[in-house]
C-alpha cells in the first residue's frame, strides 16, 4: 500500500511528457494521472456542448478511451490538453449530427451532480433577490448560448466554461486565432448585450 | 487617462481576453462604469456554469475507460458481431441441409456396362457426335476407300 501512494506521489509529479511517454509504454498509472489532470476540462466542455446527461456520460468517457488509444498518433505537436479537447469537440459533434439535435444549455442546471453555482451562491447569500437575479442572469445566458451558431457556440464554451486560452481554442478547433477572436467577439457582443438589456 | 469609456467593441475586446490600448486599457483599469459592466457580464457567465461532478462520478468514468483501454473488460457494442456471426449460421442452413440428404448411389457395374455395350456397337458414335462423324467420315463409300487419319 505504501509502494502505491509512494508511486502515485511520484505519478503525480512528473511532467506531462513524461506521463505521455509512459502511457504510451502502456504504463497505467500514467495513463490515469494523465486522464485525472484534464478530466474536469473535458466534462465541461461536453456539458455545455451537449444537452443529455447520458450524452455527456458517454461522450467523456468515449473521449477519454480515444485519447489513450491514439496517444501515438499526438506525437507531441501542441499541448495535450488542446489536443484532447478536439477529441471532446469532435465527438460532441459527432453526437449532435447523430441524434440531430439542437444543442441546447438546460435552464436549471440539474443538482444530481454536485452544487451548481447558484446552488453555492444560495447556500452564501442573504439576499434572495440577488439570488434571483443572478438565476435570471444564467438562465439569460444559457438561452443566448444556445441561439448562437455552432462554431461560435463552441469558442464561448471553450473561452467562457473551460477556461481555454485563445490559443488552445485555435489549436483545439483547427483554426487560426484571428478567427477564434471574430467568433468570440460575436459571441460575447450577443450575450453581452442580452446580459446589459436584462441587468443594467 | 483618457476620460472616455469603453465602446461596445472595446468592452467585447476586454471581456474576450484581447490586449487593449495602452489608453484605454489604463482607463477600463480605474474606471467604476466599465468595471461595472465587466463585472456583470463575468458574473452571469460565471453563474450559468454547469455544476461541477462530483469525484466520484468522474473517477467512475475515467476507470470505464482505462479498463477499456487495457483490455480489462469485454469491448462493449459487440451485439452486432453477433448478429452477423447468427446471419450466417442461417444462411449456410440449407447448403448444410442440402449436403447432408440423402443421394442416390450410382451402381458403377450397370455404367461401365452400358458404356461397354456402346463401344463393342459403334465405337466412333461413342466418342463423338453423330454430325461430326458424318463430316469426317461420310456415310458412303469414302469411308471405306481410306482411314481416318
């Protein structure tokens, strides 16, 4: 038992490129730190891109499972964390043209998987009008998130729910950053505006 | 300082993570209004997040997939090699069926006596059609004058 925490300390401590290395080796731990560091990125990415649950279920772990199986062709060209959030955007795409299904952002985020960032503000505040306020504000921006074209849709999301910087967006959707920019500046100026018209 | 606020496009800049003015950049860093409106854009993006899974969930997740990937478990949706595997087995049923019956011996004495009878009669109709004998060797008295080389 020891052995395992002390490997998993060291799992824990390596660099990505060498996690890579080992995983392509076979090497299961490094495979699993490699999955546990980018696991939450890729969950948001296909929760706010895909609108069924057992989409996003499936969707993740489809992601997961490509990304070790092709580690070899990653080849090193890029971040890996671009690189497995194409894979995520890919297969949502996939998943979307398949069902062919209006992506779409639920109203009410659903509680089974944990406080939603309303539930937290509730749990704080005092104040339920402002609790109410910022519910109407995040409703307002999932409807607008959902109105907007795909591949702007998909740039807000990667910006706005993942955290990604414009760079990683470009290398993950495959475009330069002077149109990941024209995307999220349309993007932003729809909601943006949406946001000021219902919350001066 | 510029005592301007940010135009629509500037705040859009900001807000998409785009380097701003020198000018402008320096305005929106003490300015309360276009603070403001920053604010409140980032607020409701940051509230229409969806929830966070919990560990559990995820580690549920990452362990389906690495099992899959190290071969640990049965690929799933398989089914239809299945299918396909039954398909065949009923398509090949009636040439299996039709192996298997019954055929009727041929009695090998009863052949090799018929083919005897012919030859020891007319040993070239045997071989050879009735036509082509006609040509080669014609029925009158050519056929006696000389062989058929």
């Amino acid at each position: 038992m020891a052995t395992l925490a002390r490997r998993d300390r060291q799992v824990g401590e390596e660099t990505e490129g060498a996690l890579l290395a080992a995983a392509l080796g076979g090497d299961r731990a490094a495979a699993q730190e490699l999955l546990l560091r980018h696991q939450l990125l890729v969950y948001r990415v296909c929760r706010n891109l895909l609108p069924r649950d057992q989409d996003v279920e499936a969707v993740v772990q489809e992601t997961f499972l490509r990304a070790l199986k092709k580690l070899h062709a990653f080849a090193g060209a890029g971040s890996f964390q671009s690189w497995i959030v194409a894979i995520a955007v890919n297969l949502c795409r996939d998943r979307l043209r398949r069902r062919r299904l209006v992506p779409f952002v639920p109203l009410e985020t659903p509680d089974e998987d944990g406080p939603d960032p309303i539930s937290r503000l509730e749990a704080r505040s005092p104040d339920p009008e402002r609790v109410a306020m910022v519910r109407q504000a995040a409703s307002l921006v999932r409807r607008e998130v959902q109105r907007l074209p795909s591949r702007q849709r998909e740039v807000f999301t990667l910006r706005f729910f993942a955290d990604l910087g414009l760079e990683d967006i470009a290398a993950a959707l495959g475009v330069d950053v002077g149109t990941v920019k024209t995307h999220l500046h349309r993007a932003v100026h729809r909601v943006r505006a949406a946001v000021e018209e219902a919350m001066p | 300082m510029s005592e301007r606020h940010l135009t629509d496009e500037e705040l859009d800049r900001w807000l998409s993570g785009e380097e701003l003015d020198q000018e402008v950049a320096e305005h929106a860093a003490t300015c309360l209004l276009c603070w403001h409106r920053r604010a409140n854009f980032l607020g409701a993006v940051a509230a229409a997040r969806a929830a966070e899974p919990e560990a559990a969930t995820l580690e549920r997740w990452r362990e389906t997939a690495l099992e899959r990937w190290s071969g640990g478990s049965a690929p799933r949706h398989r089914w239809w090699l299945a299918a396909a595997a039954v398909l065949f087995l009923v398509a090949l049923l009636p040439v299996v069926a039709h192996l298997r019956a019954p055929r009727a011996d041929l009695d090998a004495e009863t052949v090799v006596q018929e083919v005897d009878t012919l030859l020891a009669s007319d040993p070239l109709t045997a071989l050879a059609p009735e036509e082509l004998l006609e040509t080669v060797v014609p029925a009158g008295g050519n056929a006696t004058g000389g062989g058929v080389s």
